[in-house]
C-alpha cells in the first residue's frame, strides 16, 4: 500500500516537473541594438510615455537582454529553455564572399 503512493508520488512529480520544464521554465536572450530601438519604440507608443531616452540597459554576460525606462517600466527578453536561440544574421559575411567572388571573375577576364 505504501510502495503504491510512493510510486504514484514519484510519477505525478515527475508530470509537474516536465510540465514545467517544457512549458514554463525561461531563460533570457540577447537582443540587437535594432530590436532594441524597436521595442523601446513599441512601448513609447502603446504607453504613451513621454521619455527620450532609456534609463538603463540590462546585460547578462556581456550581452543586452533588456531595458529600464525613465517610466519605470523594464522589459527583458525571455524565450522558453526548450526553444532554439535565435542566431542573428551578419550581412558582412555575404559582402566578404561577394567581393572576392568580384576579384577572382576580374582575375578570370584579365587572363583572357
């Protein structure tokens, strides 16, 4: 009789914790200083708030992850542990490939 409500226990522990593990539990992420600007901006419009500027930036390992108003409002980037980090993209990488692909085909018609 005991052994069959610790295992009961045991079980619906285990539900609990995985319920909230793959549904609440949240982790902050890093924003760009363009998503930054964007959600500062959302929120002057949707509020109303009369600031012009952000009070203080809050940074987690070298990283914004969030703001402070003048207004007191505070908005952090939270994403689900269970979901993949967004990567943003850098455009210098295509720019790099770009030119030396200008160069090698300039390289191509000199030789001709």
């Amino acid at each position: 009789m005991l052994l069959g409500f610790m295992i009961v226990g045991f079980w619906l522990a285990l539900a609990v914790y995985c319920f909230w593990y793959f549904f609440l539990a949240k982790t902050v992420q890093p924003l760009t200083l363009d998503e930054l600007a964007l959600i500062w901006r959302l929120h002057k419009q949707q509020t109303g708030c009369k600031s012009s500027r952000i009070h203080s930036l809050l940074e987690r390992n070298n990283d914004i992850v969030g703001f402070k108003c003048d207004c007191g409002y505070e908005f952090k980037q939270k994403r689900l542990i269970t979901q993949r980090a967004i990567k943003t993209h850098n455009s210098s990488g295509c720019t790099a490939t770009a030119i030396s692909s200008q160069s090698s085909a300039r390289k191509v018609k000199e030789k001709q």
